[in-house]
C-alpha cells in the first residue's frame, strides 16, 4: 500500500534549546579611530550627532557601507546628585538621560518616582546610590540576546598624564600605566532580577593583572574588588559610576572614590585629543563639559572591553519513521511505465522506493516546511527509516 502523509505522535516531537556563545573583543584602536588620513590619525570611526546626547562608536568609518555600529556612549546624572546645576553644560540633556536610562533599566519607586540606580542592586535596602554615571550601550549585532554573565571586563586607563592625541606610544605608555579592570565577577551565580530590563550584575573594579598596570592603586585591596557600577545582560548595558575616576578622599559618603588616595593617581585629568577638557575628577569631567566632550574623554581612557555573547537557539525536532510497510511506494510520476512499476522486473519482486524530500505539513494540509536528504535512500519492506528533522529559530 503506498503511503503519503503521516501523522506526528507526541513522542515523535521534541524541543531544544541550546546557547551559542561567541567571544567579542572590543580593542582600544577601534574606540580612538585607527584610520589615517595623510599620516595623522583621524577618527572617522566616531560618530557625534547634531543633538549632542550620545557618541557612536564603528567598526569602520561611519560613512562606509560596511560600518559597523559597536556601541554609544552617553553620560548622566540624577537629580538628587551634588553636581545637578542650571550652570552646567547640558544640564537639563544630562538629567533627562539618567531618568530615561533609570526609568528603562530599574524602574520606578511604589511611589511612581524612578529609582536610582543602586551600588548593590539592592532597592530595599537603601544602599549608596550610583547618581553620576556614564553609559555604554553595546548593539544587538554584538550582544545578540544576551552578554554572557561573568564575561564582562572594561580595562580603564587611570594615569594622570594627559598627552593631546591618542593613538600613539606616548599616549598608550602614559594614559595606561596604570590601569583598572572593571568586571561582573559575581555576574554567572550572583545576578539580579529584580530590573524591568532582565537580569543584571554588579561591577567590580580591580587592579589590572596586565603586566603593563598597576595592580596597588585601588583604595581596598580585596579580592572581590569595588563595586562601580551594574551590568544588564539582556538590555546589553553597562552603567559605570564616575567614581571610577576619583580617590578614595573624594567624598566622605559612599559611593566613596575607587583610586587610592596615596596614589599619583587620586585625581585623573581626562581630556579628549584636542584637549578641550580641563583636568577634572571623575565626577567633574560629567558636569564641566558636553555630553560629546564626556564621551571623548571617557572613550580615551578605554584600553579595551571584551565579553561573550549570548544566542538562544530554539529547536523542534521532528523523528519522521517509515516503518517497513509504509512508504515503498512513490507517487511520482516516472515511478510507473505503461502502468508497471519500473523498479519492479517481475510481481514478485517487493517494491522499492527513493526518499529525497520531506515534507511537514499543517492540520489543513498546508505544506509549511520541506527537508532534502544528502542522497537518495532506499526503502524497501525490508528496512525502516527515522529521519531526524531539526527547525532552528
């Protein structure tokens, strides 16, 4: 009997989830613009935008067709924040750019206000709030569904050497002598969920372990590190708080300065390549410039960013069985010849068949999917066959 379709069982029909992770490696030559117009560096590869709220970031110059988007920079503070003043540059633009990234990523008080973002990620607490930060918002081309938890690592310059253009080896010798790493080392087994955005960690900042950095500049030297700052995994943000740039001496309340008051370092001066920034704290450097200026100076001070990214991959598996007696016949056309079967020399030889393609139709008989087999295979009432059909998505 010649069989056609047939119906799936529950135990043909399985789903599978799988994870892919790819590592991204974001180097300090990309972020200061490696490309070269009649022997000075330029950086074509930086976008600033007529508004003035954020700094993109490419792969490649901006203007070309192959351009990557690789991720903004912007920077903000709360209202609550000491450095919230009518006299400040863009001060309304930064205020509203800390609320929009609040509101988005922790939410809103039982009150209706937004909340700030926590040091801890603890709002019941009322732990130290982070109230003057920057951001990097990374692209989904990068992050795809999610950065990897406990992959994150920012490498920031610290030194207080401020050469004009960066890209060269006074530059990288005096800018990144002494260094921080900022990391999510809690982020695989101690993440929150408490965010509107998904999952987040906290950032820790340590000594650089590069034999180039200074591992002693921190104000507390622990093993877990600083917190400064808090990663969204499915939104692809970091926020850093700009304490990141200051001394421990800073301020007498938390969050307290990251650097080490006995450290050259306690007071970094951040300039952009064509040092229209003053030497600044890293709290000041937020309040003193433009948005475009932070975002320079900040970018500047980037050694490198590295992390893995996440892609969900979401399968059904279809086990599509011929048993013995089921699809020896084919229904195409050349199968026959002067109504005999062609495969067939004499009545008693059994019927055979060739199966190329399958095909998964709906309940109204609906073709919805189609598969090819790498070569024909033979079927015959003396074999069985189970082909596995796999829909990724």
């Amino acid at each position: 009997m010649a069989t056609t379709f047939k119906q799936f069982l529950n135990n043909d029909v399985t789903t599978t989830r799988t994870l892919l992770h790819e590592s991204i490696p974001i180097t300090g030559s990309i972020l200061s613009g490696t490309y070269n117009e009649g022997g000075q560096p330029t950086e074509t590869n930086i976008k600033n935008y007529s508004h003035g709220l954020f700094q993109s970031v490419f792969d490649y110059p901006f203007l070309s067709s192959s351009a990557n988007h690789i991720f903004d920079i912007t920077v903000g503070y709360a209202p609550s924040s000491s450095l919230n003043s009518t006299s400040n540059t863009q001060n309304s633009d930064k205020l509203n750019i800390y609320n929009q990234m609040a509101q988005v990523l922790v939410g809103h008080e039982t009150n209706g206000t937004i909340r700030e973002f926590d040091q801890d990620g603890d709002f019941a607490a009322g732990g130290p709030k982070l109230r003057e930060v920057f951001f990097l918002n990374f692209a989904r081309l990068l992050n795809k569904d999610e950065i990897k938890k406990g992959t994150f690592s920012l490498e920031l310059g610290i030194s207080g050497s401020t050469p004009a253009t960066r890209n060269t080896a006074t530059f990288d010798g005096q800018n990144f002598a002494k260094r921080i790493k900022i990391q999510d080392t809690s982020g695989s087994s101690g993440y929150l969920v408490n965010s509107p955005a998904g999952e987040y960690g906290v950032l820790f900042a340590t000594g650089s372990n590069d034999a180039q950095g200074q591992v002693t500049n921190l104000a507390a030297a622990t093993d877990a590190g600083i917190p400064c700052g808090l990663i969204f995994y499915q939104a692809g943000i970091a926020v850093v708080s700009g304490s990141v740039f200051n001394s421990a001496a800073f301020s007498t309340t938390a969050p307290l300065g990251v650097l080490n008051t006995a450290a050259t370092v306690g007071t970094v001066e951040l300039k952009n390549p064509t040092n229209v920034l003053a030497a600044a704290s890293g709290f000041n450097f937020i309040s003193g410039s433009s948005i475009s200026g932070s975002c320079d100076a900040i970018r500047n001070r980037i050694f490198n960013v590295s992390f893995n990214n996440t892609t969900e991959l979401n399968s059904t598996i279809y086990f599509c069985r011929a048993s013995h007696n089921e699809f020896n016949y084919s229904s195409n056309p050349t199968y026959l010849s002067s109504s005999q079967i062609r495969v067939k020399e004499t009545s008693l030889d059994q019927p055979v068949s060739y199966i190329t393609t399958v095909g998964l139709y709906s309940a109204a008989n609906e073709l919805l999917a189609v598969a090819k087999v790498s070569e024909p295979l033979k079927k015959s009432p003396d074999n069985e066959l189970t082909l596995r059909v796999r829909l990724d998505y």
